[in-house]
C-alpha cells in the first residue's frame, strides 16, 4: 500500500484527538494558525506525544536517507543507496524531483544544507570506508529556483573535492557564517574547512595517523558489546565507534557529537583558522556543553541543529539509540527530552529546522535503521528494515 494510501485509511480521529492534547497543553500554536498543523490532522498516520512535542510521518523516502535540509516550500533528503538527492513538497511530503547529480553521479550522499533561499550545499562522501578503494569526499553547491508551473531546477555551480587528502569517512557538513563550510571526518577524527576559494585547510587534525595521536574529543573507539536498539542487538562491524560527526553552528562555536565518546562538545570557530598554532593543537580549544548520559555505556547524539530564533540557546540533538530527540541548553548542559518512538526515529541520524512558516519553525527528521541493516549490524544474520519515514516535529516553548 502507497504512504497516501496508507494515510488515507487512517483513523483521522485518532490524530485529532492525539494534536488537540498537546495544543491544550501549551506545546504549540494554534493549528488554524499554521498550514502546517492542519496538515498534521489531515493526513499523518503515526503520531507520537512527548513530553515538550509532538511528531509526524511526514513522507518516506525510497532509499536510505541520511542527510535533511529545506527551505519555506521544499524539503531536499540525501538518499545515500541508492544515490541521489530527492525533493520534496514542505507542506505535502509530495516528491517534487530529484537533484540533477554531477557527471559522474552522486557516490554516497550523505548531507545537506540550505544555507539561504536558492542554495543547496550537498556533501557526498565518496562512498563507504574500504580499505582497498579510498573514498573521496566532494562538496556540491547548487543554484536552484522554482518556475511559475510549480516545477523545480537546479544547476550545479562548484564542486570541491577532497582528492589527495587524507580522509577515511566523512560524516557531516555545516556552512558557517562568513561562507565557509566545515567537514567532519569521523575515521581520523578530524574537521577540515573548506574556503570560498575551493582550497581546503585543516581545522584540527591530529599531528600523525598513529591512534595514540588522534586529538581528544574528536577521536573514534571501540564499543561496547551487548548493546541492544529497540530490542535488536547491535553490533556494528569490527565494534568501531566513529569519532566526530554531527555539526552545528552557533554564536561563534562549532558543536558537534562523537559517537565514540557521546554527549556533545564545542570548539570556537576561530580556533579553526589559528594561524598560531598547529592543527593538532587547536584541539586544546575543545570543551564538554553536555558529557554522555549518566548510566548509559554508550549514547550517540546526532541531528544536532538551532532554530531560527537568535534568543533561543537550546541545541536540538538526536538520540539515535534511545530512538528520540531532545534539546540541550548550551550554558549548563541540562537535557530536556522531546518525544521518543521507534518508528518516527527509526536509529535517527540527521535533522534540521525549517524556516518559520505562520510562525512555526519545525523540525525534519530522517533515520537510516543502522541497526536494521546487516551491513551496518554484523549481530543480525539480515536486513530487518522498516518503511524510511521522513518525520516532522514540532516543539513546544
């Protein structure tokens, strides 16, 4: 069954009920205010309530999504197998299009960002880390517009490539203020920037590929065995935990997760470009905003964001083991937890606010089951995959 079919026999009684409790409880605007919220009551077939949201299916994707950006009508989602970069309608989930990809076509797309109107910044990662086919990452930055019909174009403006650097897997893309874009390579543990010139510098980098040198707090590890998701055990290959990953800018800090380490960290934007110091001494800047969650082995934070609002400190973060986002105040590292499901964080792994639209900013979430995937979980002897739903949220004050 289609997801508008699907959605089309779903209860419409169950939602309405299930909206109308969180907006009498103080957690959101008033739908007749937001296009948006009535198309949450008109057509969402799975609902989740949390204690500060509440959360949608929004659309679902055809492949394995992994990264998430839009704008005031579009949602762009990087499907990284198959390959490409998919647009959808804000409001509808419709699928609109698909990003005209380089020559060559996308490798493994795996983040997003729509740093103003018009712009799409598109991180391919190369492909998946081997140890006989280095990957090699490349930015894609897109001009795109939409016609007077409704239809969609986009044109492919510069491509920067990370060709001859060493590079084990990239991770994540956050563009900075002044134009820059900032990539995580989770393998090495590292951040490279890459200038609106197309050069490519080293932000922080260890002082040698040896382990014993990789900078703390951005570094990988190993996990824990006998770790279990949503009641499946995961294991994923070799137990290798990747170091830095998730990015976010804000105020003149670069936050970022570490699913070796968990909990989330920060490190001054300007300590990136120090012509003073070495780029395995820059992480010296580094500082802890929250630690791992206490009594949790393990905790990886992903989907990290800010909204729109320059008042508002709390970091938007993904619990992508404990299936559910939360918000974080930057200042004291206290958590508050949002809202918490299975199937609407699916192992999430990136998200992004949408620009205020009736004065409602949401957040698009995508999750790519890595503890579904066999590839990705040597403990299952196959893939267990669910529906890859795209999923809205909306939170409260």
């Amino acid at each position: 069954m289609s997801v508008d079919a699907k959605k089309a026999a779903a209860m419409p009684w169950l939602l309405t009920t299930s909206l109308a409790t969180f907006l009498l409880a103080g957690c959101a605007p008033d739908p007749s205010s937001s296009e948006e919220q009535l198309a949450v009551a008109s057509s969402a077939l799975e609902v989740a309530l949390g204690p500060a949201a509440i959360a949608y299916d929004f659309s679902e994707a055809d492949g394995l999504p992994h990264g998430v950006a839009g704008d005031r009508k579009h949602i762009f989602v990087a499907e990284a197998i198959p390959p490409r970069v998919s647009v959808r309608r804000r409001i509808s989930g419709h699928l609109m299009a698909d990003i005209p990809p380089p020559a060559g076509g996308f490798l493994l797309p795996f983040a997003v960002r729509v740093p103003e109107l018009g712009t799409l910044v598109v991180l391919d990662a190369g492909g998946f880390p081997s140890p006989t086919q280095p990957a090699i990452p490349v930015v894609h930055e897109y001009a795109y517009q939409r016609g007077p019909g409704g239809a969609l174009t986009a044109t492919l403006v510069r491509s920067v490539s990370f060709a001859g650097l060493p590079i084990g897997f990239v991770e994540d893309l956050e563009v900075l203020d002044d134009g820059r874009y900032v990539v995580s390579e989770s393998v090495i543990g590292a951040l490279w920037v890459v200038n609106p010139d197309d050069s490519i510098e080293m932000g922080v980098f260890p002082s040698s590929l040896d382990p014993a040198d990789a900078v703390p707090g951005l570094n990988p590890c190993g996990l824990p065995s006998g770790l279990v998701v949503d009641g499946i055990p995961f294991e994923p290959p070799g137990l290798f935990a990747p170091g830095v990953g998730s990015l976010a800018a804000r105020d003149g800090w670069l936050y970022f997760g570490n699913s070796c380490l968990g909990g989330v960290r920060r490190i001054p934007i300007a300590s990136l470009s120090d012509a003073n110091r070495a780029p395995h001494d820059r992480g010296d800047d580094i500082e802890v905003v929250t630690p791992r969650a206490q009594n949790q082995p393990f905790e990886i934070l992903k989907g990290l964001a800010f909204s729109a609002d320059p008042s508002d400190d709390r970091l938007f973060a993904l619990d992508a083991l404990g299936l559910g986002a939360l918000r974080i105040d930057v200042g004291t590292g206290a958590r508050e937890p949002l809202v918490q499901s299975a199937t609407l964080f699916n192992f999430p792994v990136a998200a992004q606010f949408l620009p205020p639209r009736f004065g409602v900013s949401p957040v698009v979430v995508v999750s790519d089951q890595e503890h579904r995937l066999a590839a990705f979980n040597t403990a299952i002897p196959a893939d267990q995959l669910q529906p890859f739903v795209i999923t809205k949220l909306f939170a409260g004050p």
